[in-house]
C-alpha cells in the first residue's frame, strides 16, 4: 500500500488524510500532537523541531508528499527531498511553495504576466516615515490596506488606512512587521462588487482543471459564507472565463502541481482583479465535500500519488458556511465534542476537533445542496440558525 505524508496536521490535514484513506492509500502525518488530522493518520510523527533532519525522516517512510499550509519553510523541505533515502514525489514543489508563500512576490509575479490586480507598492523601513507623510495619500487618496508579505491569514496582518490620523498606528504596525523580517506592501482600497474565488487543479502534465467560480463573502476578514456557482448568482459568465486564463497563467508560470485557490475581486467596472493565490486546498473550497461529485481534497491527493483527475461536477446550487468563534465566547471543549444532529438532510456538518473555542477562530463548517435558487437561500438561513443555536448551547453549558 502506497504512502501520502502530510506535513500539518490541521483541519485541511484531516480531509486530506480521509480522502487519501477513501483512495486505500495510507496517510503520515507530520504535526503537533493535539491537533486535528492526528486522528485518523495511519502513522503520528510528532514536530519536536522542524528541521531538516526531522523532515527527512519523515519523508523516508512516505512515497508521496504534500503540504496543508504554505506555511512552511520551503528551504527545509527542498533540503529534506535532497537528503532523503526515497525519491519522494512532492506536491507542490518547493520552489513553487517559496513564491506563491510570500503575498508580495505573488504580486510582482500578477504584474509580469500582466494579471489585472490591484494597485500596491512596497513599503520599506528605510522609506517608512517619508513614506507615509509625502507619498501614500498620492498613490492611494481612496486609502490602503497595509498587508504582511508572510503569515497574513483570516484578516490577521492587514491594516485599513483610510484616515490620516490613523498613521501612527499603521507605522508602528509596519515596524512590528519588520521587526520579524516580513516585508509590508501598500495594497489600494478597493471599491468591488463581490469576493469571488476558484478552486484550480493543475497536473504533473500541465493540465488544468476547475471548479466553479464561487461568491465568497467575508467577516472581518475571514471568509464566513461561499456560495455558488456565481455565475448562476448574478456575476457575468465571462468573470468565470477571466478567472480560468487567471488561473492557467498563474499554474503554468510557478509550475504549480495539485490543487491550488485564487480570491478575486470583481467589480463591474473593473472586471475581475486577483487578490492573492494559496498553493493548496482551500477554504473556500470546502463546498466540494457535498456539493461536488468528487471533493478538491480527494483530487489533490489523486493528483500528489499519480492518478487521474476526479469529476469536478457540482451540484446546481451549493453554500458552506463557516463555523467561526463568536466575538463573546472563550470556551475549552472535550476533544471529542460533537456537533448537534443536522436539522435538514440537505445539511452536511464537519468539527475540527479544536479544544479551545476563541472569537473568529475556524471550527468548523456546514454545507448545504439545492437545486433553485430560493432553496439555496433557504439553505443558508438554515445553516446560521443551526449556528446561532450551537453557540447558544455553549454559552449556556
């Protein structure tokens, strides 16, 4: 039996190791030991150190290999590969996670294929002062939002300047920054009709594959709500085709392999704008558990251990909904809490096993299926009742 090693062990880890176990393929996972995916891993390997030695280890009892998160240091992967007694096929490739992990990098990378994207500009720490006192309010007078080149996620290391009095507040978020060796860009305000994003498979041939363009609306800054497909949702079907040229471009230029996201914006006067690409499953993704005939979990370990492509068919309509903490509720769970039964069969309910509940923390989702548009919106209504519920009972526990 063929091995899938996963470095992480989260939530994404989890529906990875499931989908790889669904294949007969067995799964290693390379995480803490609290978290989510090490529940279902055929083989633990606890990160006493993330180092090269350990990750070389690691990749010797695995045929196959593949990340949850970007977050990683590509450098020690790309080591580990070169170190390791088996020729481990690795997806994606390191080189393509070193690029696609930085968000500025993924910026200049928009710019040279001449991907529409919104106006940025690098801040320095050198330029930091006059920067902000003589040239920002001249490249963006709408405002910016000042974003982390690394380990921005979920809203976090994003800072909306829309006001001048607020720039003493947005430099010292800038030298916070620098301070940890992240670079800061200047990314413009801007004024979009929707957030849409897809979810893009690439092959080790070069063959792209997609599912639908979705709508994917946020809660301070975190996605909260997917629903789709968006072109069935009031947004212009040539948004979809925009999108697929996007996304060809930006897979064959980082020679990206398995399944990778794109988040746009979209407004009607600008047309579809690229905001930042994931070399990995997706959030916004999540949807294809229920809604698609074969999810993007499963067809990114199909595409990690060689085999073919799965159905990217989805449902007529379909929505997932985040389980994300509420602002005033910190909680210790039971690792082995479960979710209440769901209220409708057209609900399908996932748990990350998470033991601590913290506002706008992920813990969870919900997707529905529905073949009209009134029952898709049904659907949803339905989804934030069974969460306003569940968190009620956890208020009152």
């Amino acid at each position: 039996m063929k091995t899938l090693g996963i470095i992480g062990a989260g939530q994404l880890s989890l529906f990875l190791a499931e989908a790889a176990q669904k294949l007969g393929i067995q799964t290693h996972i390379l995480g803490d030991a609290h978290q989510s995916a090490m529940r279902v891993a055929n083989e633990k390997f606890i990160q006493s150190e993330f180092n090269v030695e350990n990750v070389c280890n690691f990749l010797n009892t695995c045929d196959f290999g593949t990340i949850e998160s970007e977050f990683v240091d590509s450098n020690i992967i790309e080591q580990a590969l070169h170190k390791a007694e088996k020729r481990v096929q690795f997806t994606p490739l390191p080189k393509s996670i070193r690029i696609a992990q930085d968000k500025l990098s993924q910026k200049e990378l928009f710019a040279r294929l001449h991907v529409p994207t919104p106006k940025h500009r690098e801040v320095t720490a050198e330029s930091l002062t006059t920067y902000f006192d003589e040239i920002l309010w001249e490249d963006f007078p709408e405002g910016v939002v000042l974003k982390w080149a690394k380990f921005g996620y979920d809203g976090k290391g994003n800072f909306l300047l829309d006001e001048k009095e607020k720039t003493a507040d947005a430099i010292a978020f800038c030298k916070a920054a620098f301070a940890k060796n992240i670079r800061i860009y200047a990314e413009e305000k801007v004024s979009f009709d929707a957030e849409l994003a897809m979810i893009f498979m690439r092959t080790i041939r070069g063959e792209l594959h997609h599912y639908p363009l979705v709508i994917s609306q946020q809660l301070k800054g975190t996605c909260k709500i997917v629903e789709g497909p968006a072109t069935s949702l009031g947004i212009p079907h040539r948004m979809q085709s925009d999108a697929i040229e996007i996304g060809r471009a930006v897979g064959d230029a980082l020679l990206l392999t398995g399944v990778f996201a794109i988040e746009f914006f979209y407004s009607s006067k600008r047309g579809i704008m690229a905001n930042e690409m994931a070399p990995r499953v997706h959030n916004s993704g999540h949807y294809t558990l229920d809604g698609a005939e074969c999810s993007q979990f499963e067809n990114h370990v199909r595409i990690a251990c060689g085999q073919s492509v799965g159905s990217t068919g989805t449902n007529r309509y379909f929505a997932m909904l985040n389980l994300l903490g509420p602002e005033d509720l910190t909680l210790s769970l039971d690792s082995n809490f479960k979710l209440p039964i769901p209220i409708s069969k057209t609900m399908s309910t996932y748990w990350y096993y998470k033991t601590e509940l913290k506002p706008g923390r992920k813990m969870g989702h919900i997707n529905i299926k529905a073949n009209e548009v009134h029952e898709l919106q049904a659907g949803i209504n339905m989804m934030k009742l069974y969460e306003s519920d569940l968190w009620n009972s956890l208020r009152n526990r």
